[in-house]
C-alpha cells in the first residue's frame, strides 16, 4: 500500500478540510492508498470538532496528525508553523518513508519543496489557488508595505518553483489551466490535470432530507412553507462581497417586500447584521446562522434562489466555490457574478441560475426583473444533474486517482 502525506494549513476542523480534503482521501483509500493527513488547526476548533473529524476517519487507512494553528504576530507566526510543520515531518518519515506528499498552496509546498530535497519524495502540486494573489486580493497583504512586497515576491516564485519541480500538477479551473500553459517563464507544457472542487451528491441530496427534521428546523427558523427565501452559504468577508450581496437583497426588496434572507455562515454574524441594517433590510427579514457540515443540505433546503457574489480579481480565476456545487446539488438556482473561475460558464450550460456582469444597480435590477416579472421556471432536477455532471465527488476521486497512477506508477 503507498503511503501518502497529505500535508493542508487548513484544519480538519474546518469546513473546508471536512468538505474538500476527507472526502477525497477517504475515497482514495479504495485505491491502495493509505494517508496521514499534517494539518494546521485553530485550538477552539481542534477542541469543539475534535471527536467529529475522528469519527469522519474511523475506520479508514488514514492517520490524523494536527498541530496548532498560530495567527499572530503576522508573518512570525508562519514561519514559527512552517518550522513545526518541517519538525513534525522529520519525526513522520522516521516512522514510514512516504511515496508521496500531496500538498494545497502556501506554506505546505514549502514543506513538499524540502521533502523532495531532502528525501527525495514524489510531489503533487496541487493548485487550489494562486495563493500569493489571493493574499492581495483578499485583503491581507498590503503591497504597498515593503515587507509584504517581499514576501509577495518570494512566494510568486515559490509558485513556480513548484510548478517546475513537482511530478504532477492540478488545479481547480480550466481558466487556471490556461494562464498556467500561458506562463513563457516556465517549460511548457506543464503537465496539469483540472480537477474541480466536488460534492458528495449523497450529502448534499434533497431527496435524503428527513422531513421531520425539515420541520424541525423551519419552526426553530420561523420560516413558512411558501416563503420566498434568497440564501447565502459560507464565510463572510475578504473576497466574499457582502456589501454587494446585501444591496441586491435590498433592491429585491422594494419589488418582493415579502422576501427573506437567510445567511448560512460561520463567521461575522454581528458584522452581516450591521451591514444588513445599513442598507435599510429589517431586522426580521434576515436570519444569520452557523450550520455544521450534516446540517448544511437542510438548512440550504428552504432556499428559493441562493446568492453569491465573489470580488472578480486574477487570483479568483484559479476558483472552483465549493459552495456552488453543493448549492447545484440542492437543485436550487444561484445568483452570482462573472469574472470567477468557470463560474459564468458552467451556470449557462446549466440553465442553473443568473450571472451579474458588474455589480451595478441597473445590471442587479435586471436579474431582480427576470426573478420578479418574468420568472423562468426552475428546473430543480435539471440543476441537480449538472452538478453530477460536472461536481460529483466520485468523479473528482476518480480523477485524483489516475493523476496518483502517473505519479507512483
């Protein structure tokens, strides 16, 4: 059996690694593989979550080994996790001597950069974002400081090095793909697979959803059976336009007053309520609620149409919303933007919902129109079958299962 260390400076704990890194090794162990997964975890959700990510691992051929996640003093406290992260690796390959190390952007592919130095060990990139450009683009480096511009620098070129060093690459979007087998710096053609982020159509399954605890939950949430609900799922903030999100809500407003809102999020719920009042939405026309990852597919349920809207930037062209295949999934329309990743494209192969050109007041009221005036009838089955067509985890393992053959033969 090959051994393979999945190394991810997202934690298990979080949303994320629950969705986007479990699902697939536990369907890799099908394969003849085995894993140790090397996460970096927040200490209140290591503590909280603990007991339900061993529970998503029980059983199967994969150990789980976290160390902690450390947030400040900026920067400092990355390079403090990269050295944990090399020592924990060190005391690891003592134990077993792993064929692979597959490992998503940032400070991992410094660690599968040593490995394959020092050890010699197999390397696939995995590509789930232009990691550098998403740190400016989000917010959370200011190049105008010089120390972020370095650092922006250094990891642009760390970028490529793994591109060129690594035995294999993925990424999440054709758009990705083609910027990458763009890049004249780099030998060409870089061998690149795109595989994008899935869904376990099993999970996300309208059809599976007891009806018990669907009405269990729309009394706790106050919600009607008839009620027309604009949802949104997943963090707010960075990149995730809230602002923009609720000034089309309170546009649909003033031409569906009986609209309500319903923010699905695990983070900011004071700030999405602020926000919401500024832009004049009543209080008891917007609910914000956390949802672990079981009781996502209900609480999606009650959506009519779930809006999304991510700011439009290069580093976003590299994005695959995770969100957008398990809201598909539902059989439930979105209302998004253009300018992220295939979004635009796979939404009008679909018919699976609308697609902003700009966030403009006159490009949000003609959507608002369409919805409103002349409704398009929803096809919910047929929203569902393209998220099987183009999202379904099983496809997406079978993927990464072929690219570990090129690799380890």
């Amino acid at each position: 059996m090959k051994k393979i260390l999945f190394i991810s400076y997202d934690g298990m704990t979080d949303p994320l690694g629950q969705s986007q890194v479990i699902p697939y090794l536990a369907g890799l162990t099908n394969f003849g593989y085995s894993f140790t997964i090397l996460s970096c975890d927040k200490p209140e959700k290591y503590k909280e979550h603990k007991p339900y990510v061993d529970g998503l691992l029980q059983g199967l051929p994969i150990e789980w080994v976290s160390i902690p996640y450390h947030k400040n003093p900026p920067v400092l406290s990355s390079v403090y996790d990269l050295w944990q992260l090399k020592r924990t690796v060190k005391k690891l390959q003592q134990k077993q001597l792993f064929d692979m190390v597959h490992t998503r952007p940032g400070i991992p592919t410094l660690v599968a950069l040593w490995m394959k130095k020092k050890y010699g060990t197999k390397f696939l990139n995995d590509i789930r974002g232009f990691w550098a450009d998403e740190r400016v683009d989000g917010g959370m480096w200011n190049l105008g400081n010089p120390l972020f511009k370095i650092l922006y620098r250094y990891f642009k070129n760390k970028e490529d090095e793994c591109i060129r060093q690594a035995d294999y690459n993925t990424c999440l979007t054709y758009k990705a793909k083609d910027i990458i087998l763009g890049w004249k710096h780099l030998p060409q053609p870089v061998s690149i697979s795109v595989i994008p982020c899935s869904v376990d159509m099993q999970l996300f399954d309208p059809a599976g959803i007891d009806p018990m605890v669907k009405e269990n939950f729309r009394k706790e949430l106050g919600f009607a059976k008839d009620d027309f609900i604009i949802s949104y799922l997943g963090s707010a903030g960075g990149w995730y336009l809230t602002d923009e999100m609720l000034k089309f809500c309170a546009l649909l407003l003033t031409k569906k007053p009986e609209a309500k809102f319903f923010f699905i999020s695990n983070n900011r719920h004071a700030d999405i309520l602020a926000e919401a009042s500024r832009h004049g939405i009543p209080a008891d026309k917007i609910l914000v609620r956390s949802g672990k990852r079981h009781e996502v597919p209900v609480l999606l349920s009650f959506s009519t149409y779930s809006v999304f809207f991510i700011k439009p930037c290069f580093s976003k062209l590299s994005s695959s919303p995770t969100k957008h295949g398990e809201i598909m999934a539902m059989g439930i329309p979105v209302i998004t933007n253009s300018g992220v990743g295939d979004m635009a494209e796979i939404v009008e192969k679909y018919q699976a919902g609308y697609v902003l050109p700009d966030f403009s007041e006159a490009a949000m009221l003609q959507i608002i129109h369409s919805i409103c005036d002349h409704p398009q009838p929803v096809d919910a089955a047929a929203i569902r079958s393209g998220a099987n067509a183009y999202y379904n985890l099983s496809d997406a393992v079978q993927s990464y299962a072929a690219v570990y053959r090129k690799v380890l033969g």
